[in-house]
C-alpha cells in the first residue's frame, strides 16, 4: 500500500505541501513531509489504517465522505464495515486484491 493512498486529508495535505527544511528548495522538504506522512501513518489504529485504505480504494477521503448525502454515505460506512469485518474474519465473498495480505494457502 502506498502512503499516498491512506485517505486522510491531513496526509495528503502533508504530501502536497512540501515543507522547507534547512536546506533550499522543495527537494529539502521532501524527507520531512514522508517523515510527518509516516508518522501520522503510525498513530492511526489497525481499524483506521484499514478504514483510510478502503476509502482510497474508492477514491474518497473522510472530509469527501462528511460532504456526501445521509443515505450515500450510509451505505459507503456499511460496505465499509462489511470489508473490515470480512477481511479480519477471513469471510471475504470476493477478496479486495492488493488491498490486505491474504494468508490462507
């Protein structure tokens, strides 16, 4: 998994915006913004880490996700849900390829 593809709008800003470190230019900053991206990365739990996943996947972030209707947003929260609870049940009906590891052989 990619850290672009977590979802979270305040990685995502971190990733757009580089930050200047000591050194001059945008090439400086970079390594501080992949540090601060990775580091917001650890503080999320398993649960929020997977959430941001599936919701890259679908191409929406949580800011994306509050600006949505009640009834779509609803349904995007219980497929959601179901993914999450599938894929750490093993009970996936069609696996999410490239999106979590799948240990049974």
């Amino acid at each position: 998994m990619s850290v672009g593809s977590i979802g979270s709008t305040a990685t995502m800003r971190a990733l757009a915006a580089p930050t200047r470190g000591k050194g001059t230019g945008a090439a400086a900053g970079e390594p501080a913004a992949a540090v601060e991206s990775f580091r917001e990365l650890m503080k999320m739990t398993p649960a929020e880490r997977m959430r941001a996943a599936l919701l890259g996947k679908m191409g929406l972030t949580e800011e994306s996700l509050r600006n949505l209707g009640a009834e779509e947003r609803r349904k995007i929260e219980d497929t959601i849900k179901a993914r999450i609870k599938d894929s750490l049940t093993g009970t996936l009906e069609t696996p999410a390829r490239g999106l979590f590891t799948d240990i049974r052989a």
